[in-house]
C-alpha cells in the first residue's frame, strides 16, 4: 500500500510541478539582461506561476461540512487547475535600465501564465562603465534576445489526503510524502488540517438539519532541480550576432551546481456548510487564503558584464574580436535570483459531494484572486 501511495503522490507532485520548467530554454536569456535588470525580469515573469500553485494549495481539503464519527476515516485523491487574473498574464517592462524593446511602445510581455510569443528586447550599452568611465560603445546594442514565452494559462495542483475522526476535536487530515525523486527533481509535500462542528454548540441552531464545520489547514511543498548539462546557463548562450565573450579562464565546471529550488505553502481558515440530500451533498465554504512562494536559482551563474577595452593614445576604445564586434566580460554570481511572493485572499466555495456506498466524488470551484476548480475520488467510512 505504501509503494502505491508514494508512487502516486510522485506522478501528482512531480506532474503539477514539472510545467515550471517548460520554459527552460528560454531562461537562459533572462540572464542576458544583465546583473541590473535580471531579477525584474526573472519575478516578472515567473512570480504568477509560483503564486497560482500556492493558491491550489489551499484548497481541496474539504468536500462536505459533516464529520466523521470517532475513528471513522476517508482518503481522497484530488487533482485541480488554478488560473491567474488578467493582471499576472503580463508584466510590466517599464523601469529596466539597460533593456528596451525592440518594437517602441512595447510596455509589457507575457508572464508564464499569460500567452503569446516573448517580446523581443534590447541590451544597450550602458552608459558608463562600472569603473565609472564613459562607455565608447554607447548606446549601442549588446545583443538581441526574446523574454520566454508564455507556457500554459493554467497550474495543475493534486493532493493526496487521509481524515480521521477523533473525539472532540472531529476531523484531522494528513497530506503527505516523503521525498521523493523523478527525473532530477526532488520534491516532498506535507500538511495538516482540523476540521471541527461549530454548530454543535450553538442552542437551537445545532437541531437544524445541516452541517455546519470550521476548516483550518496548512500544506508547504519543496522542490529542487538540479539542471542538467544540456540545460546549464553558460556564457556562450548569453552572446550572439558575432559578439564574443572573455571568461578568462573559468571552465564549465563552475556552473555546474545551478539549479532551482522553490518552498510554497498555504494556510487556510473556511467557515463550510453542507446539506445532505440521499445520496448528494451540496455544499459552500467561506474563508481567507494566505500562501507564500519563494524561488532561488542556486548555484554559479555567468551574467553579461562590461564591454572590454583597451585605451589607444590616452583614449579609451573598444576592444573588437575578428567579426568587428565587442567582446564582452562575464561577471559571475552565485544565487543570483531569488524572490517570494506572499497573497492574502479572500474567497468562497461551492461543491457537490456524490457517496455511492463507501466510494465518494466530488467537484468544486474557489472563487478568489487565483480561482481554482478541482475534483475528487475517495473512500470513507464515517
């Protein structure tokens, strides 16, 4: 039973998470925009994503306001898709410094959730040189390069959940796997949830014949990736166009150790009411969501520098290569990008719970800033 649970959480987990890196190849031109402009660009574009799976974190943990009998217990699979609004589905490219688009009057790109092509941009020559000496090259163009295109509209979530009825405090549900290893993720899951019938205490209101519960749950998901060869950000993918670059004698085996690594978590407090009708039960959830996403490319990064020069009769002049072209520094860095992105949401739930015998299913939809709509299958006993 075991292998079977761990192998299925593996295929959810490493399923919902895998679309983050659709956009591999593209990411290594986040890296051409040069140390100033790089995080802009990389939260940009990437921070919708990371947000919309926290969101899908926060919900499926219920599917009915009734609870379980003492020792009476359920496990479900559920499995949903979280959607960004409209205003994540670009970013802004206004405020860069070194970056400008290609097409004047471009103000914005697709993020990874929105659609569309990336926007071709511009690394000019900056004006000054980090020593603080005019530029010779300016203002002219580095190098040409596309933000990464949009990947999907929409982030899968899934879960796999064991409740049991406890006395007093009711429901207590255990989301969990242990690490787990697919394809050069790493990836494990935990998170708990109460679940306890308020209306019990209430005079009068607890003879009515609906449930009434109160849901609170935390869940937090770690990823690492470990890039493969193939996929490395080195400094001859950040030149093109016949520019070249001076790395001096650094090899390929500096950048060996990048990779990603991403935490996110969800907490999560709803207020569920639920009517049973023979064999189907309505029912809706009102609560506040507050998730957290935090993103690090770890590891050592090459990042286009200064142009190289050289300085003829008292005067400074680029430094060409054959082709005519600069020949750019590579600055490097160790853990260059990293960002989180915390929510406080508000929202609401409708569902329908369908029991045929001990087999449940269920539908629902969670009406908030990152909507999400899901479904289940599980067994229960209450």
């Amino acid at each position: 039973m075991r292998k079977i649970v761990v192998s299925v959480v593996a295929v959810l987990l490493i399923g919902s998470y895998s679309c983050f890196v659709n956009a591999q190849g593209d990411i290594s031109n986040i890296f051409k925009a040069g140390l100033v402009d790089l995080n802009k660009v990389a939260e940009g574009y990437l921070k919708p994503a990371g947000s919309s799976f926290s969101a899908g974190l926060g919900t499926n943990w219920y599917n009915t306001a009734a609870v379980h009998k003492a020792w009476g217990f359920d496990l479900t699979i559920g499995a949903g898709v979280v959607q960004a609004p409209l205003e994540d589905q670009s970013f802004s490219l206004t405020g860069l410094t070194n970056l400008r688009p290609t097409v004047a009057g471009t103000t914005s790109a697709p993020t990874f959730m929105g659609s569309g092509k990336g926007v071709e941009l511009n690394l000019n020559q900056p004006q000054y040189l980090s020593n603080g000496q005019a530029n010779p090259l300016y203002p002219g163009v580095i190098a040409k390069f596309s933000t990464p295109d949009a990947v999907f509209k929409y982030v899968p979530t899934a879960s796999i959940q064991f409740t049991i009825g406890i006395p007093f405090i009711n429901d207590v549900s255990v989301r969990y796997s242990p690490k787990v290893s697919v394809k050069g993720f790493e990836a494990s899951m935990w998170g708990i949830g109460i679940k306890h019938n308020f209306k019990q205490w209430i005079p009068v209101i607890k003879d009515l014949p609906f449930d009434a519960a109160v849901v609170l749950a935390y869940s937090k998901f770690d990823v690492k990736y470990a890039f493969p060869a193939a996929s490395q950000i080195t400094p001859d993918k950040l030149v093109s166009d016949g520019v070249t670059y001076d790395d001096g004698s650094t090899s390929l085996s500096y950048y060996a150790t990048q990779g990603m690594k991403v935490s996110a978590t969800a907490q999560t407090a709803n207020l569920v009411f639920s009517k049973k009708l023979a064999f189907i039960t309505p029912y809706v959830g009102f609560g506040i969501t507050k998730t957290n996403f935090d993103l690090s490319m770890d590891g050592n990064y090459p990042i286009l520098g200064d142009p190289q020069t050289i300085t003829v009769g008292g005067v400074i002049v680029p430094k060409l290569n054959g082709n005519g072209k600069p020949i750019m520094q590579i600055d490097h860095k160790t853990n260059p990008i990293n960002f989180n992105s915390p929510e406080t949401m508000t929202n609401a739930t409708l569902g329908l719970r369908l029991k045929l015998a001990i087999f449940t299913l269920h539908a629902q939809y969670a009406f908030q800033k990152y909507p999400v709509a899901s479904a289940g299958f599980g067994i229960s006993i209450r």
